[in-house]
C-alpha cells in the first residue's frame, strides 16, 4: 500500500545535535527489548484509532512480529486497513515520561515463515499454551515512520528503513540461531549473566539469549528484555563463537577493574 509519510506528524523545526547516546543506536535497541508493546490499529466502523495491548517479539532484522487471534479487535482492524502505530518504552523507576520511547508507524502484514514461531516462544514461552490455534497467526510489522523521545530536547524523527538490520551474507548465521541459543543457555549461563551484568550493567539474575543476528543479542530476564550489541558484525556461527568468547573475556576483565 502506498503512502504519504509526509502526513506522519511532520516536523519542521531543527533537531538538537545528538546527546551522549546515538539516536538510532537506542532507537533500535528499545525495538529489540520490547516484550510488549501498544498497538494502534483503525476501526473500520468509525475509523478511529484502537489502542491494543500486545505481545511482541522481533524477526531477525528486527521488524516488529506480533501474534494476533482472529477474535481480537486489532486482528479484524489490520485486515482492514493495514496502516498501524506501535508504542514501546523502556520502564523504569520515577516519571514514567522521563524513560526513553519510541514511536513506529507502519504497515501490517500477515506472516508464515516458519521461524516465527521460534523467536516468538523464546521471547513468550507462554504463548505455547496457544500458539497454534488455528485462530492465532503472526503479523509482521514493516517500520515506514519512527519518532523516538530519547530525553528532554532529544526527539528525532528516524526513517522506518534505518531500524532495520541488513542480513545480505548472513544466512548462515541465521539458520543456525536456535541451536546457538540452546547451546548458550544450556551450557554458558555464567557467561550471559556477565554480558548482562557486566556489558549492559543490568541487574543480575537468570537471563537467557533469546535472539542473535548480525548486530547483537537479546536476553530476557523475567518480564525484561535486554539488548547486547556486538562489537562488530556477526556473519556466522564461527564468527559468533569468536565475538562471544571475545565479549565474556572482556566482561570478566571489568569485574578485575575498577568501575567506571
């Protein structure tokens, strides 16, 4: 379907420049962290926007994947018309509004390729329960639009296109993400709590790897997700073998260092 971005909540005044963080670096990374996210969708009867609650996981170049009932609302809205908005934040304590978000407009297609299913039960093992129904399926959600809050006069608007991580040479990383991810959480538990604690300087706990393409990996930790970029593209499972030998040395070298 084609579109007018132009009627995305344009914008015309001078961004700031970029603060300590880089804008598409953290808009990025709240995409892959999101466990849930707020769906807007368009009723067909009035045409007004219909907010959801939802799940949400991503595919391997991070478009947003989303499992849908056929008896919900937003299902019947995106068959509709495919036009959506999706609303993920990174929670936190004190002002909610304080936390960095990020806006996504887009357009809604539904899904088969068959290791959604996977990605998707790695971010939501629940989903088991129902996942597949024959009345459930997955919609893809294909970035056209963002606008991230990243703090106070840092709101940038971001091609949809830029959210996106290129795969061209990685297939066989790809294809090999699963057995990776069993192989991680079965036998190097240590080394992902330092990736978490030590890297990401998030709390400790019992992460687990939920997800690896050519720029990082996603961890969760109960109802938290995590993102963890790699310090240089993955292509690979070798390459992947090396960068994550590489990345748990140099966590356990901070924990031997004073912090900074």
């Amino acid at each position: 379907m084609s579109q007018d971005l132009s009627a995305i909540t344009p914008r015309t005044e001078a961004l700031p420049p970029p603060g300590p963080g880089d804008h598409l670096a953290l808009a990025k990374a709240l995409l892959r962290e999101a466990l849930t996210a707020s769906l807007a969708s368009l009723d067909p009867a009035g045409g007004h926007p219909f907010v959801s609650l939802i799940a949400m996981a991503t595919d391997f170049d991070g478009t947003p994947v989303l499992l849908a009932s056929r008896l919900a609302l937003h299902d019947r809205n995106m068959r509709g018309d495919a036009r959506v908005s999706l609303l993920v934040r990174r929670a936190g304590k004190g002002d909610p509004l304080a936390h960095p978000r990020l806006t996504l407009s887009g357009t809604a297609r539904p899904a088969t390729a068959p290791h959604l299913r996977g990605r998707f039960l790695e971010r939501h093992p629940k989903a088991a329960l129902y996942i597949d129904f024959p009345d459930f399926g997955f919609w893809t959600i294909t970035p056209e639009a963002a606008h991230l809050v990243a703090g106070f006069g840092r709101a940038p608007d971001l091609p949809g296109a830029d959210l996106l991580t290129p795969l061209a040479g990685a297939e066989s990383l790809l294809a090999g993400e699963a057995d990776a991810i069993a192989h991680m959480n079965a036998d190097h538990a240590d080394a992902i709590g330092l990736y978490a604690t030590r890297l990401a300087r998030a709390e400790a706990g019992p992460w687990r790897v939920t997800g690896f393409d050519p720029e990082g990996m996603d961890l969760v930790l109960e109802d938290r997700g995590l993102r963890i970029p790699f310090p240089a593209r993955v292509a690979d499972a070798a390459g992947l073998r090396a960068t994550l030998a590489q990345m748990a040395r140099t966590a356990r070298e901070r924990g031997l260092a004073p912090d900074q």
